[in-house]
C-alpha cells in the first residue's frame, strides 16, 4: 500500500489533466488581454516572508520544514496572494497601477472542506495601486468573466464590506478575544450563542452586531442596513461604496451580505464570493487587502480575486462547455480591452 497518496492528495489523470490545461490557458489568456501580466513565485519561502503581516492568517495551513542549507524554518505556501504582493511591493516596485496574475499550486495542511484537494491549483488576478472603486468593479467583473470563461458562470456573486464590523468592534470598545469569538459566530450565524457573547455590549452596538446575520439578500438589504445600523461615517461609507458596484454592474447577479467576514483580519474593505448552482461553497473568492504591502516595505493599495483550476475542472461537464465559454468570454474581451467600461484608465 506504499503506492497510496495521503489524504485529500490525488493524481490528475490524462482526461482531468487536459480539462486542467485547457482551463488554464483560456484563463491566462483572458487575463493577458486585460494586461495582466504573469508572475510565478516560488514554492518555498522563509516562514516569516510567507506569514508576514496580514499572511498571519495562513499560519494553521501553512507546511513547515527545515532548509538543510541555513538552518531556518521554511514555508510551503498556501496562499499566492501575499507572494504576489510582495512582488509588487519589493521587486517591481512600480508607480501607479500594476496588474498581475498567476497560476500554480498551494498546498494547506488541512482541506477547506470534506471534499477539497489539500493541493489546490489557485489561479488569481490582482490589481495594485488604486485604491478606488473602479479597481473592485474591474476585478470583480474579470472573475465573472473568467467564471463565464471555464464554463461554469456564478449563479451568483455575494458582496460584503468588512468595514462594518470593523467599525462596529471599534466603536463598542471590543477587545482581541470577545473580537474574534464574535467574528467566529457571525460566520456560523450561530444566533443564540451571539447573544449570549453580546449580552455585556453596550447598545447601539449589541443590537447593531445582532442584526448583522440577517442582512443579506438583494440590494434592499442596504437600505434595511442603512436603517438598523448606527450612522457611523465608515458604516455609510461602506454601504455607499456597495451600492455604487450594485450600479455599475447592473447585469452581474449581485447579492449582500454584511456578516460574512471571511478573510476579516486579512481584509479591509470590499469582499465578494461568487457562487455555482452544482457547487454548496464559493467558487471564488476575493476582495480588497490594502495592508499587506505594508510589511514588506511599501504601502499599496490591492484586490484582487483568486479560485480553483481542480474545482473548475470538476464542475466543468464537457469539453465543448469549456472551449466555447472560453473562446466566447476571450471574444468579449478583445473587443472592449480599450474601452474604459471595461477598466479604469491605466495610470503608470
């Protein structure tokens, strides 16, 4: 039985491979269209560039192990993102916008869910330098596309705004613990224990943190939001910057919801998860994560969305599906990739 792999590891055979590759490259090439440009990063790095600032929240899913060359503690990444902004940030170092993309396996200590493969292949996009809405509704309409692109197009895409409950947590002097056991039971919608945990909060802040769970839906939502929540000036800011998207893609199923926080300590303002009729959890996931340059030496703003080739290539059915949806969302591109509906005016 030496020939088996371990848990939540398998091999892709020829026909999976193939849907794998044919993924792949439509999705490099919508994303070169859009001018993209293509980064690899290293499997491995030292443990603290990988965990480094808002990376922290990889710690748990990060492999570790030692390097027989220096004698420091290494990393198996299990995100692409920190190491793409760490290129923006400390190699590129570009002025103005810089678009790039990627594609090529993590690796997690533990699957994110009884069927996910612990070597996810994560393709993503990422845009640096702008800290305006157009850069969340260019990459939020890219991850549509590239969706539409694989053949399996979102049923629908939630929108969120972390900044609410930042403002919340700030505004009812929460502390680090009470912080966390509340973003925990926000994410399960766990009712009664929420309440339980609330009871010592000072109102408007108990009943404005009790009332996230049940704002989601359509895009009334908002002003049902806009009614129950105290009118911080981030609350307002955030609803605002929510319904400007709402209006700029009007043809994009949108949906909200205001308590889910995934990613909370490693975001900081607008997140977006998009959804597959055949598939019970998000098929992408995004959002913006101004912070993370910061850590390796130099401030930028970024979103930027990222998902799985192994996912797609499952909930993909057939091969004409996969290279029409591809060819026809290229197509699309290429003819607006100078208009500026499709993206906001490069600056740099």
């Amino acid at each position: 039985m030496n020939w088996l792999l371990p848990e939540h590891i398998a091999d892709a055979l020829p026909s999976d491979a193939a849907q794998i590759e044919r993924l792949r490259r439509a999705l490099l090439d919508l994303f070169r269209v859009h001018a993209y440009e293509l980064v690899l990063p290293p499997l491995l790095e030292h443990l603290d560039s990988l965990l480094t600032g808002s990376g922290q929240d990889l710690k748990l899913r990060t492999f570790k192990l030692v390097d027989q060359l220096s004698g420091r503690t290494l990393g198996v990444r299990a995100d692409m993102t920190p190491q793409v902004a760490r290129i923006d940030a400390h190699l590129l170092n570009r002025q103005g916008v810089t678009r790039l993309c990627y594609c090529d396996s993590v690796l997690h200590t533990l699957p994110a869910s009884l069927s996910a493969s612990r070597e996810p292949i994560q393709v993503g996009a990422e845009v640096f330098g702008h800290a305006g809405l157009a850069a969340d509704r260019e990459v939020i309409r890219l991850m549509a596309d590239a969706l539409q692109a694989a053949g399996v197009p979102a049923a629908r895409i939630d929108l969120g705004h972390v900044g609410v409950f930042g403002a919340l947590a700030d505004a009812a002097g929460l502390d680090g613990e009470l912080e966390g056991a509340l973003l925990q039971l926000l994410q399960a919608k766990d009712m009664p224990s929420l309440r339980e945990r609330c009871s010592a909060i000072a109102e408007p802040w108990r009943s404005a943190l009790l009332a996230l769970p049940g704002l989601y839906g359509d895009v009334e939502t908002l002003a049902e939001a806009a009614s129950v929540l105290p009118a911080l000036p981030a609350i307002t800011a955030a609803l605002n910057a929510l319904r400007e998207l709402h209006a700029a893609l009007p043809d994009l199923s949108l949906s909200f919801d205001l308590g889910d926080l995934r990613g909370y300590r490693y975001h900081n303002g607008v997140v977006f998860a998009a959804y597959h009729a055949a598939f019970p959890s998000a098929i992408a996931l995004g959002g913006r994560y101004d912070g993370v340059g910061k850590s390796f030496g130099r401030a930028r703003p970024a979103t930027g969305f990222s998902m799985d080739l192994r996912e797609l290539a499952r909930l993909t059915s057939t091969r004409g599906e996969q290279t029409g949806g591809s060819a026809g969302a290229l197509r699309r591109w290429q003819q607006c990739s100078g208009s500026r509906d499709c993206r906001f005016a490069r600056a740099g």
